[in-house]
C-alpha cells in the first residue's frame, strides 16, 4: 500500500501538536513524535509527599533488618522437629516456615524499597541519546563520567541520610542469613567415626529373631547378622548407629583360620567382622561357604574372612574391622569391647 491509498485524515500531521523533538523529513509524511513532555510527580513539587516516601522507604529497609533478625532467632532457637498447623497448607516444619517467611521478607522488603526509591525520589525525565561508535571516546567517556554524578546527585542519596543509612543496615545484614546457614556443617564429628554401640559386655543379638546368640545357634559355613545389646528399630538413631555396628557372623573350622589374631578374637570358630565395606560403606550380605569369601554387592569388593578379613579383590582400602567376642557365664556371645579400628570408609588411613 502506497502513501496515496492512505485516507488522509489517518496520515499524522508535521504541524501543530506535535511532541517536543518531533522531526520531519521531507517526503517522509510520518514525523519523529520525539519524548512526550515531562510531568512532575507529586514529590517532585511537593517536599512532603518526597519526605513521605523516605520514610516509606527506610520503614522497608528498616523492617528488612527485623526479618534477618528474626531469620537468625528461628535457626537457632526452633527445634528442627517441631511442626506446626498453617492454613492452607497444613502441617509443616515450624523452622523451615520461618525460615522462609523471615527471609523472604527481608529479600522482599530490600527490593521495595528500591523500586519505591527509584520510582518516587529519583529522576524520572526521560533522556533520548543518540547512537554513537561501540568505542568508546574521550568524549564518551566524560559523558557517562557526568551522567553518573548527575544519576548519583537527583537519586537523593548523598543527601537522604535516612534511606541511604538504612539500606546499609539491610544490605549488610542480609548476608548474615547465610553465614548462619554454615552452623549445619557442624557440629565436628569429633571421635563419633572411631567408636560404634558396642561395648565390653554387650550380648551379640541376631538381627532377625531379636533373640541373644549363643554359639551352638550358629552353624559351620552359615551367615548371620547381628547388633548389640539394647539397640532397638524404633530408636530415633538406630539407623545412624546400626551403619557403624552391624555385624557378620561365620562359623568356620578353627584349622581353616589363617590369621592368628583372628584365631585369637574368635570363639570355637565363630567370628565377628563389621558388615560395613571400607570402600563406600555398602553393607556386605554375599558369602561364598566353600572358600569363605564375602562379597560387597556394590563394587564387588571381596574380603576373605578367613585371612582376617583382608580385601582379595576390588576397590576397598582396608581389611573389615573383627570384633573380639566371648561366651559369658549364661552362654551367650558378647563382645570384649569394641572395634580395634573404624569401620567402613571413614579415613584414608586406619588410626
């Protein structure tokens, strides 16, 4: 469609109401509106509406800094299993709802705050630039040198002391969030990894009737999984703590043991080895009768319960730990303290 198709009450007008900056090329019929004019915001004529949004504006700093406060409080002070009832959403972790509402606020609040900033104390003119090199000139650089001051000097903020002091406050207590985030990589384990449940005295008890062991319930060339004396499924921390003293069982002919201290630390036989496999801590379940092999089903590694149980095979550093063990005056099977070494991968080297 040409100019001419064009009805000409639609074409616009180079004369008259056109906005401040409109160009006009000749035989181009649609001018450069350019930049409308200017309208003033009310706390542009009006100090008092200008020192309302200050204080709108420090009030959300201001309450930035309360939610990290209260982000702290709740981390340290809430119980991380206690729950509580929050309509619509219904029961959920007390700590992990504050956590969330006092940091989120904080965030939110920062960046109100300067959108309010920005949106009612600092310039809004409008400012047409026009197109220049990618380089970036002298000249260039002067301008944007000037623009900055300029931009720094109608933002208010050398001379709002208040709004300028209270986004410090919040912009630096922010951060504080996540400093104590760092609290949930402690506390230090300490000697946590050394030691398990076992103990001098505590009766060995099968894993599966719940019963004490005694040494004629365990055959030559069977398995049997045990766990100490007064351990229970329903305790809070019986999984942590099964994952360091579940123990094996083999019977085998004491002339078929060729590690002495094994010999030493066993009874008619039987012994006791950690379940836990010193490469990645998988539990070990897979045991070959005839050459009194066990197998970690995870990355194959192999340990001869036999030898001490020392690794034939596969990516596991250390031998499993044995429990030394004995029959107690009513016939059970208890230990004589606990492992010698760790159990499972926790260290690159034994100590």
């Amino acid at each position: 469609m040409s100019s001419q198709d064009i009805p000409e009450e639609t074409l616009p007008s180079t004369q008259g109401h056109a906005h401040e900056g409109a160009v006009a090329t000749a035989g181009d019929p649609f001018a450069d509106p350019g930049l409308p004019p200017h309208e003033p915001r009310m706390q542009d004529i009006d100090e008092r509406a200008a020192k309302r949004s200050e204080r709108v504006v420090a009030f959300l700093f201001m309450l930035s800094m309360l939610a990290t406060v209260g982000f702290i409080a709740a981390y340290v002070t809430l119980p991380v299993d206690k729950n509580i009832y929050v309509f619509p959403i219904g029961h959920i972790s007390a700590l992990n709802f504050s956590l969330g509402l006092t940091l989120g606020v904080a965030l939110f609040c920062i960046g109100a705050g300067a959108v309010h900033w920005a949106r009612t104390l600092m310039s809004d003119v409008e400012v047409a630039d026009d197109r220049h090199p990618i380089e970036a000139a002298p000249e260039v650089k002067a301008k944007v040198l000037a623009d900055f001051k300029l931009g720094a000097e109608e933002s208010g903020f050398g001379r709002r002391k208040l709004i300028r002091n209270t986004m410090f406050g919040a912009l630096a207590l922010v951060p504080l969030s996540g400093v104590m985030l760092l609290r949930d990589l402690g506390p230090l384990p300490g000697t946590k990894l050394r030691k398990t449940a076992w103990s001098e005295g505590k009766m060995l008890i099968n894993q599966n009737t719940l019963q004490p062991l005694r040494p004629e319930d365990i055959a030559v060339g069977s398995l049997t999984f045990a766990m100490p004396e007064g351990m229970k499924e329903e305790d809070h921390d019986f999984q942590q703590e099964i994952a360091k003293a579940a123990l094996m069982i083999v019977r085998l002919q004491p002339e078929n043991i060729k590690d002495k201290q094994e010999l030493d630390w066993s009874v008619d036989g039987i012994v006791a080895f950690s379940k836990i496999c010193t490469h990645v801590g998988c539990p070990i379940s897979l045991y070959e009768q005839q050459t009194h092999h066990v197998l970690c089903p995870c990355h194959q590694s192999t340990f001869d319960l036999a030898d001490g149980g020392r690794v034939i095979f596969g990516p596991a550093g250390h031998a499993l730990p044995q429990l030394r063990i004995k029959v107690n005056d009513k016939g059970y099977l208890e230990a004589m303290g606990d492992f010698a070494e760790p159990v499972g991968p926790a260290y690159w080297e034994r100590g």
